[in-house]
C-alpha cells in the first residue's frame, strides 16, 4: 500500500491570521483563484516551487501539549541566525535553543508560531556544505 501526502494541516484558532503569519515564513501564497479571507474557517498557501500546501483549519480545542508533528524549516538564503533573528522579529518565541549541541556549527532552534505551535530553524544548506 502506498499514499502520497495531499498537504500538510495545522489545527488554529483563527485560520486567517496565522496562515498570513506564515506565509512570509515560508514564502507560501494563496490558492489560485481561492483566496484567504478574515473568518475562514480553512485558509490554504501553497509553495509557488513545488506546490507544497498547508492548510491551517480553525478546531475548538486549544493547544495543551507539545506537538507531534513539526516542521523543520531551512533558511532557503539566509544563514539559520540570520533566518532566527527575522523569525523572531516577526513573532515567533524561542521554545529551546539547541545550537551547538553537537559540537560547533551543529544544532537548531526550536521556535513557536504565535498560536505556540513548535517548529526548528536548521542550518542552511550553504552552511552544511562548509562544515
């Protein structure tokens, strides 16, 4: 048995705002001809490169534990401090700081989307290839 992932769903409280707060995040944009409006209860981007889709649905129940499921995001130019350091700036909290865990040039931060749903900001790929 074989099945390919449609898209990736996030449980929120508000749809609209965070699927606009992650949108810069990741350089997602709205469905063609589906736009995301205040009060929808389903607001879906997309990646323009690969198509890529998140959907973020509102669900009653509140955030109570830790996610199971996160994203691990790298910088696409930035270096991951760099990436950080904006990320921050945009809302997100750092939730543990693991840079340097396994020795230097090593280890990412995990972060929390204003809803306090987890994701980690890895090294680039630039900064892979010189360590």
């Amino acid at each position: 048995m074989t099945a390919f992932i449609s898209h990736t769903t996030v449980d929120c409280t508000n749809a609209y705002d965070l699927s606009e707060w992650w949108k810069p995040v990741l350089g997602y944009v709205d469905i063609d001809g589906d736009p995301n409006l205040p009060g929808h209860e389903e607001c879906m981007i997309r990646d323009p490169e690969t198509g890529h889709q998140v959907l973020f649905i509102e669900v009653p129940d509140a955030k109570t534990a830790k996610n199971r499921l996160h994203f691990d995001l790298r910088p696409r130019a930035a270096t991951r401090d760099e990436e950080l350091e904006t990320l921050l700036a945009h809302g997100a909290t750092v939730v543990d700081d693991l840079r340097g865990k396994y020795g230097p040039d090593s280890g990412w931060v995990v972060l929390a989307d204003p809803e306090g749903n987890e994701f980690c900001i890895l090294r680039s790929l630039a900064e892979l290839d010189r360590s």
